[in-house]
C-alpha cells in the first residue's frame, strides 16, 4: 500500500535512539513510546514541539493522537507530524484514521490542510 502522503522532510521519526528529543515537551511518551509507535515529531531548537503516535489501534487501522505545545500552534506543525506519521501508517498495510470534535476549530484545521474525508460521525449520550 503506498500512500502518496507528502510531508516535511524535517519531522523526525522519534525512536529508543533519540528519545530524548521529548524530553523537555512530553515527558510522558519517554517511558511509554514503545506502546505508541510510530511516533513523529516536529523539533525546533532540538526539542519536539509537536508529536504526532497513534492512540487507537486495530488490525485495520490506526487512529492518530496529536499534541503541539501551546507556543507552537497555529503554525501548521501538527499537519506535518500527522502527515508523516498517516505515511508510516500506510506503510504497515493500515488505515491511518483521525478524529475531532464539532468544536475543535484547531483540530478541524488540521483535517482542511491534510484534504482528509469525513468517514464517520460519534454520537455520545451521557
């Protein structure tokens, strides 16, 4: 499966090896990383600034997770780390998938710029 996915040639596949990019932004994912892979990052100043791993997964696909520290957003880096991360998705043979919000403007943001498609819609009743 080739998924045709361009992305910046500067988002890091985050890895054991260099882990440690993450270790001033999201000090969670050290210790947990091998649970989430791939992983992908957007580093600036030698720290990630914005990551990119999947959270949801299944033997079809694999839903995306994506955290930009607040400095950060707006300046279209999670597109980046979620589009390298869908390529990688696509590249074991699964489906990359994302979800949001009806009200997560910056979230939704994120979709326009990746031209991805609505495959669903949640209802939740509490």
């Amino acid at each position: 499966m080739t998924s045709g996915i361009i992305f910046s040639t500067d988002v890091i596949k985050i890895t054991q090896d260099n882990v440690n990019l993450l270790k001033n932004s999201f000090d969670y994912m050290l210790s947990e990383l091998q649970l989430w892979e791939p992983c992908f990052a957007k580093v600036v100043n030698g720290n990630a600034v914005s990551i990119c791993f999947r959270s949801r997964i299944t033997n079809e696909c694999h839903e995306a997770e994506v955290e930009t520290l607040p400095d950060f957003r707006g300046k279209g880096y999670a597109a980046e780390v979620v589009a390298a991360w869908a390529a990688a998705i696509y590249e074991m043979n699964r489906i990359p998938t994302y979800s949001t919000s009806w009200d997560n403007a910056a979230s939704q943001s994120v979709v326009r710029k990746l031209k991805c498609g609505l495959y669903g819609v949640d209802l939740s009743i509490y």
